[in-house]
C-alpha cells in the first residue's frame, strides 16, 4: 500500500490486483478491530490488541507466503519506510499529545527528557558496544564497529502502544504513565538522530565523533520544539481572528485545524529536523490554545476525527509489519546473534532505566523520588515496534549485504518476541510490582496534589541548605511556577478567545481515549 507496483502487465490486470491487495488489507483491518472489541470486552490481557493486529499480519503473510500468490498482490503489503514516516506515523503522535494530560507530563519532563536523551544514548551505546565484544570474543557474528553502533541506535527506540494500552486499562499511576509515554515518543526522536549521525560517520568517518551525535540532537530537538511551538501558536491566532467559528464555514474551520499538524510535520522534515517532536508539541499547543477557538460543532469533530485516523493508523502498523516480517528475506544462519542481541538489549535497557533514575533521584526530594517498583516497570515496559522495523528496514539499504540482513532479521524477531512476551505479561507485570488494583487507584487520582505523589515538588526536607543542587531545583519550580502564572495572565488571554473557562476544561475535559487505551492519554 506504500506505493503502486510496478510490475508488468494490462492496466486492467493492474488495478485488479490492487484492488485484491486494498480488499485483503480492510478485511486484516476489520477481523483486527472486531478481535481487539471481543479481547478488551473479556478483559483478556495476555492477547492485547497491538499484539493481535501483529499476528493476524504474521498469519495472513505466512498464507501469502506459501501461497501461489500473484507477485502484483504481494506488492501492495511492501513495508515502506517513507509510507509508514509520512502517512502512518503523524497522526498516531499527533493523536497522542492533543489527548495527552498536560500536568503529569510537564511535571515530570526533566525525568522524561533525562531517560529519552541519556537514557537512550545510554542504552545504543551498552548495546553496540556489546554487541561488538560478542562478536569479538565468537559469541556472535561479529561487525564493524561503527555498524554495532548502529544496530544500537536503531533498536533503542521503545515503542508504547501496546504496554501503555495496558497501564491504563488496569489504572496504573499517572506519573509511571506520563513517564513511560513520554519517554517513548520522545526516544524516538534520539534514536532516529543516533542512527543518522552513526550511519553519517560510517560513511565520512573523518572529521566527524560522537560530541557531533549530542550536538546534533540537541540542536535537532530544540530547533524540532521551536518548529511545532510556532506552528501551534500560528494556528491559535489564525483560528482567533480570521471569525471561522459561524455555521457556514465549520467546514474550512475543520479542513484547516487538520492541515496544521501535517504543515507542522512536514516543515520539520523539510528543514532535516525531527517531524515527530514538532508534531508532539505541535499537538500540545493546539489543544491548550487552538482548540478552544473553535466552534463546538468543529472541536467534536477535531477530536473524533484524530481518534479515528490514528487508531486506524495504528492498526494498520501492526498488520503491515507482521505481514511483512512474514513476507521478507530473513537471514537466519546467525541464530546466536539473534540469542545474544536479545540478552544485550535486556542489559542495555537496565543501564538506562535505573541509572537514570539514579540520576533523576539525585535532584529530587525524598516524596517527588521514583520509586523502585516504578523503575522496574519502565525497564520491563521497553518493548520494540514499528519504529525500530522501520530503522531496521532502512539498514538493509544502508549496510553491506549480509550485515543489513542480519540486524533486519534480529530486529524483526526481538520485535515479535516483545510484542507477544512484554505485551502479553504486562498486567501480571504491573499486579506484581503493585502499581495497580481499586484502592491504588483512588490514590492515585490524588497523586498530583497529594503529598505521596512525585508530580508536586516540594523543597521543605531536611538537608544542608547550601546545597546547590537544591538551590537549583527550587528556582526551578518558581521559573515554572512564574511560567504557569504568565501562561494563565498573558498567553492563554492572547492566543485565545475563551480565556476564562478555557484552561480548565482542557484538563478535565476526557478526551476520547484510543481504540487501544493508553497510548492516547488518560
């Protein structure tokens, strides 16, 4: 479905088969949301929806596989990187910040951008640096340096969809909720820029080094923030005073809120920055700002209509990567550095979460500190999708044949292994480490202003007084706090026209959650 095939052939016979090849992909799609209706309505957890969508990709693409099966069918279900970054991706992140509850994200950002920036570079370079000793000492098929970098780079990027379906369906903590989402989404961003920066010293090793790969994220995240900030004032003010809030026009009023976050997305891209945080924060301002300049009519159909494409999207992620898994040229000849890979990454994600969390814990009082059933949670909740397949996909072309075909194959298997394994233990996982269950979850509707939570900060404890650590966090949070006094005194009143009740519904107003729960807010 990514781009037309060309294969050889009538028109007729061309447009048959992509007419067979569309007919298969809405019957997946619909076997996939009926199956996920009867999984959630039975509360089975061991099968989450993701998971299911995955298999049912990896079932029909194993038919198709055996199957006499035209090769002009088959080519509708190709796994195109560039289809999945600039149609299915957008609207799943997209979706995921204009539900997203503000105060538990923004509240424990220092912690989420400590473990996707660090944590991620912890975890590629754990992970390429043991891959390549494995390979050294004949554990493993061994590679260039530089390409086991790469293979770490590519695999770090978690994907939340299926545990964060979970986490909210069984009412886990909110801030283990916005810790792990957020992480997540902005992973994958550093993960991306890991993977080009190590591909870009592959190819012009001179005069490049790895300060270069910090420099370039950060200037690729910060100038990714400014780009969707921007574009979500923009559309704050266009929406408050071009008057497109009248019956007549909800139409256009709706046409262009949709357009914005894909003007966002790809202006991003265009100018070589991250589309992924742009749109993220894009989604952010929009919600705060935007949304309450329009109609009502235009706000329910804004918010229906991103929950609908982005479950649609999602869905069809899933499906499109298991068929694929299913349909591609493995290279299983290296089994052991399939074994092996697996066990690094499990060591690599450990050196992520609780050294980071360490860290984070260094700069926060005793009742704000991350507590250690939450650290096992975001270690365990660490599993691969489609972000890494397409990386991964991407490396077949990248890499010398053979070595691209290796790291395609592990990638794909530690995939559907955490996929099927973490997906489907998450809620045994969550009940172990005590985060869920009906008298936690009163709690934790309190956790934000209740003194047992870490999303209030508080600089009361006892402690030297001099110590700088402390002194910085605590003008910190009155740097915030002035931020939200400015928020509320100057821009909500000058970005918006509904400046009193405006705010307060945002955060209290239930978004409509996704088809799979968590991922989309809470």
């Amino acid at each position: 479905m990514g781009t037309s095939p060309a294969v050889g052939g009538s028109p007729a016979k061309e447009q048959q088969a992509a007419g067979v090849g569309i007919l298969l992909q809405i019957m997946m799609l619909v076997l996939s949301f009926v199956l996920g209706h009867v999984l959630r309505r039975h509360k089975f957890y061991y099968l989450p929806e993701a998971s299911a969508s995955l298999l049912i990709g990896l079932i029909v693409g194993g038919l198709a596989n055996i199957s006499d099966t035209e090769t002009s069918i088959r080519a509708w279900f190709n796994f195109h990187e560039e289809f999945f970054f600039l149609f299915l991706l957008p609207p799943i992140i997209f979706q995921s910040g204009f539900s997203l509850s503000p105060k538990p994200f923004f509240s424990n950002f220092g912690a989420i951008v400590t473990f996707a920036i660090l944590g991620t570079f912890i975890a590629s370079v754990v992970t390429g640096v043991l891959v390549y000793i494995g390979g050294r000492m004949y554990l493993m098929y061994g590679l260039p340096f530089i390409e086991c970098l790469m293979f770490g780079a590519l695999i770090s990027a978690t994907d939340p969809v299926t545990v964060l379906s979970i986490f909210q369906e069984l009412g886990t903590d909110v801030n283990l909720y916005a810790l792990v989402f957020g992480e997540s989404v902005l992973n994958d961003a550093m993960a991306i820029s890991l993977y080009r920066t190590t591909s870009l010293v592959r190819n012009h090793a001179s005069g490049q080094n790895f300060f270069m790969v910090i420099v370039r994220f950060l200037e690729t995240f910060v100038g990714s923030m400014s780009a969707g900030v921007g574009v979500g004032f923009v559309s704050a003010l266009l929406f408050k005073y071009a008057g497109l809030d009248v019956d007549n026009l909800q139409n256009l009023e709706c046409c262009l809120f949709v357009l914005f976050p894909y003007f966002s997305y790809m202006l991003a891209e265009g100018i070589s920055l991250s589309g992924i945080v742009s749109i993220l924060f894009t989604a952010i301002v929009m919600k705060h700002y935007t949304y309450s300049n329009l109609s009502g009519n235009s706000q329910r159909f804004a918010s229906a209509f991103f929950h609908l494409i982005s479950s649609l999207a999602e869905t069809f992620t899933f499906i499109y990567m298991g068929f694929d898994i299913a349909m591609e040229k493995h290279s299983w000849s290296h089994v052991g550095f399939i074994f092996f890979s697996i066990l690094f990454i499990v060591v690599a994600r450990a050196a992520n979460v609780f050294s980071c969390a360490y860290l984070v814990n260094l700069f926060r009082p005793v009742q704000r500190q991350i507590p250690l059933n939450h650290q096992k949670a975001l270690w365990y909740s660490g599993l691969r999708g489609a972000m890494a397949f397409a990386l991964a996909l991407q490396s077949v072309h990248d890499l010398p044949e053979g070595h691209g075909q290796i790291i395609f194959t592990a990638t794909t298997t530690i995939i559907v292994l955490s996929v099927l394994l973490i997906g489907g233990s998450t809620g045994t996982m969550l009940e172990a480490l005590q985060v869920v269950g009906d008298g936690h979850d009163g709690h934790l509707g309190e956790s934000f202003e209740a003194s047992n939570g870490y999303a209030v900060p508080s600089y009361n404890e006892d402690g030297p007084s001099g110590n700088r650590f402390k002194m910085k966090l605590k003008e910190f949070h009155k740097r915030t706090s002035s931020f939200s006094a400015l928020d509320k005194n100057y821009l909500t009143p000058f970005f918006t026209s509904q400046n009193e009740d405006g705010d307060d519904e945002e955060d209290d107003e239930p978004m409509p959650s996704s088809r799979r729960g968590g991922f989309y807010g809470q």
